[in-house]
C-alpha cells in the first residue's frame, strides 16, 4: 500500500537570493493512513513550516511533498484549495484562528460541511457527535468567547475533523493547557483520528506528547531526524 504522504528531500526557504533564509533542509518523511507523528524541535527550527508545506499554505522550494497522490509542489491554486478542504484538517497555534466568534460551537463544526454534498441532518448528526467525541455536548449553542481555553481547542479540533479528513494537521496543540488537561484531549483526539483512520501530524515543544504518537521527527536548523518514542499510550 502506498503512503499517504510522501516527503523527500523537502527544501524550503523565504526571502530573495541575495538574503535567503533556508527554512527546511532535505526532509524526509513518509506517513500511512491513521500512523501519528510529532515534530518536535525549539522555536524557529522549521516544525510550523512543515505542517504549512503539508497543508498546502506554502508552495516548497525543493524537494518531493505528495499527499493523497497530489504533488503540492505542482499543484494548482484550486487543487491546492481542494487539498485543504477534503484532504487535510489544521489545528491553528491560536486555536481561535480556525473559529469563527459570531457562531456557536455547532454552527463553527457546520461551516467546513456546507457543499460536501451531506444533508443538514446528515451534518448536524456529525457535527453533534464530534462534538460528544471531544467532550464538547454541554457547549453546543455556546459561543468560542464562552469556551475555556481547553474547550476552545477542542473545538477547533472538532472544525479540523468535521470533513472527515485523511490527515490532520496541528500545532502546539496542547502549549495553553496544563498536562492533565492535555493528556485528556490528547487521548479523546486519538479516539477521533482513530474512527475515521486519519493519520496526524503534530507539532509541539512537550515531549510527553511522544508517548501518544508513532514516531517522532526533531528538527534542528531545519534537518529532521527520527528519535526513539516511549511506549505508546493505549
């Protein structure tokens, strides 16, 4: 079986030749369908970049990013546009990036299902039961501005995964939560990926989310290395 993703010798790099900033270095990184991994690394070393290369945010520079059979780096505006909405779910650093503040809890879910080609109940259904999955079935009518900061990022995770996505995509998902409170969505999150056999790439500087995923990436100036995980959790 072929991977859902594939990097080779990704490269990436901002700003004109003459003051280049080289972002990502010859990463390598292939993922199959429901595997977990974590890039870890200290600020500035190129984990957001990558997650934005795999969401299609940022065209690569160099190097080899296919997901779900679409070369990224030859895609087109609107294959790109259709990768972000039925191929990847994000989960924002600012978890209220990906909500919108004037719709509750329900309606936020709802938006990214309009035009899948679901009926409204078929939504709703969906949209309630991500909901429960993440703990989230008292906030329903509930505004983001009402949310706690645990229950805000729930909630985005419930938007990222409201299309059923193939991979998701989240960074620093557990950096505003004390690790009681992050170990609990980490674990309802891994229920949620598992239902619908999504893989997921997560960004984070805590290294206990490693116990929670398959493998782990630690970049430095831009070069990914696989390190050694602990036992899983589950």
């Amino acid at each position: 079986m072929s991977a859902l993703v594939r990097v080779s010798g990704l490269t990436h790099s901002y700003g004109s030749d003459s003051d280049r900033v080289l972002a990502l270095r010859h990463v390598d990184l292939a993922l199959g369908a429901g595997e977990r991994v974590a890039v870890m690394g200290r600020s500035g070393s190129g984990k957001t970049t990558l997650l934005n290369v795999l969401a299609g945010l940022e065209t690569p520079t160099g190097g080899l990013v296919e997901i779900a059979g679409l070369q990224l780096g030859q895609a087109t505006r609107r294959e790109r546009e259709a990768h972000r909405r039925g191929v990847t779910g994000y989960v924002w650093q600012r978890p209220e990036d990906g909500l919108l503040p004037g719709l509750t809890a329900l309606e936020n879910v709802l938006v990214p299902m309009v035009g899948s080609g679901r009926s409204r109940r078929e939504r709703v259904n969906r949209a309630v039961r991500l909901l429960g999955v993440l703990r989230l079935h008292e906030r329903v009518h509930d505004l983001p501005s009402r949310l706690s900061p645990e229950e805000t990022e729930r909630l985005a995770v419930a938007v990222a995964l409201a299309n059923g996505p193939r991979l998701l995509l989240a960074d620093e998902l557990t950096a505003s939560l004390d690790w009681a409170a992050a170990a609990e969505l980490l674990s309802d999150l891994l229920d949620a990926l598992e239902e619908i056999s999504a893989a997921a790439v997560v960004v984070t500087h805590d290294p206990r989310v490693a116990r929670y995923v398959d493998r782990v990436l630690l970049i430095s100036d831009g070069v990914a290395v696989p390190v050694p995980v602990p036992s899983p959790v589950g």
